[in-house]
C-alpha cells in the first residue's frame, strides 16, 4: 500500500513542480498582452479537456467495470470490453476534435467573449487549432491509463502528466 502511494504522491508532486515551471516559462516568454491571452485561453481548452479525460469520469467508470467483468466473465471478455470502450473513446474524440475545430472562432469566442472583433480572437483560433489535435490522443491514452490503474501498474500514470507540462 506505502509504494503505491509514494509512486502517486511522487508523480503528482513532479507534476506540480514542471506545471508551475511551465506556466513561468510561459510567463517569461509570452509576457503579458494579446499575444499571452491568445495563448493561455487556448491552452486552457485543451487542459480542461485533459483533465476531464485523465482525472474525471472516464477513470472512475473504467476501472471498476473493467474489474467487475474481469472477475465475472474473465481476462477475454475484460479484453474485448477495453477495445471498444478504447474505439468508442477514440472515435468520439475524433469527431469532437473535428467538429470543434470546424467551429473554433464561436468556441474561442464563448470562452473569452472580450475577444471578439479584436485580432486576439484570430490569435486564439489559430492557437486552439494547433493545439486541437492533441484532444484526439487524449482520450485513448486516457483509456489506457485507466487499465494501467485497474492492474495496479501506477507508475507510468503518476508521472505521465510530466509530458503534458
């Protein structure tokens, strides 16, 4: 019980430390104006996205129904049930991804309404857009992850979040 907490604990202590040296990285590149605004609401699209992927729902109703039909139907169908929930995931975030894109200056606008008619707006579009394509790994690696923690493999979870910050 002590190696798995001090695994996590370590993990999200990293996580915490390269999160605050990125955001002041940032800061010092970036400074402040339009052109840090533009970036930092973009980014925050994808962050949300993340952490309600990563730490939200998906974790907390994979794992015990993974385990609940491992135990009742064995490691075959447990299998089959993490491969669709891992298409299906995937599939959906793809066409989320798309679909946002499509609609990227209203999704801007609606998170930061100050922007519209100034050219941040166009700033954060373009931002967003590069940053899009990362909703689609998200949620696969998400899925993985999960089962990683079903099978009480904890270490590549509480440290992946290093490669986001």
């Amino acid at each position: 019980m002590i190696r798995p907490f001090l695994t996590v604990s370590t993990g999200t202590l990293a996580s915490r430390l390269l999160g605050f040296a990125r955001d002041a990285m940032i800061a010092a590149l970036l400074g402040t104006g339009p052109v840090a605004d533009a970036f930092l609401v973009a980014f925050q699209l994808v962050n949300v996205v993340r952490r309600l992927l990563t730490e939200g729902a998906l974790n907390a109703a994979l794992v015990p129904a993974w385990l609940r039909l491992r135990e009742a139907e064995g490691a075959v169908a447990a299998a089959a049930f993490a491969g669709s929930v891992l298409g299906t995931v995937s599939a959906a975030l793809i066409v989320a991804a798309a679909s946002i894109g499509l609609l990227m200056p209203f999704v801007i606008t609606a998170l930061a309404p100050g922007f519209a008619g100034h050219p941040t707006l166009q700033l954060a579009v373009t931002y967003a857009d590069l940053m899009l394509p990362y909703l689609a790994f998200a949620g696969p690696a998400a899925v993985m992850m999960a089962l990683m923690n079903a099978q009480a493999r904890f270490a590549l979870t509480a440290f992946s979040p290093l490669l986001f910050n």
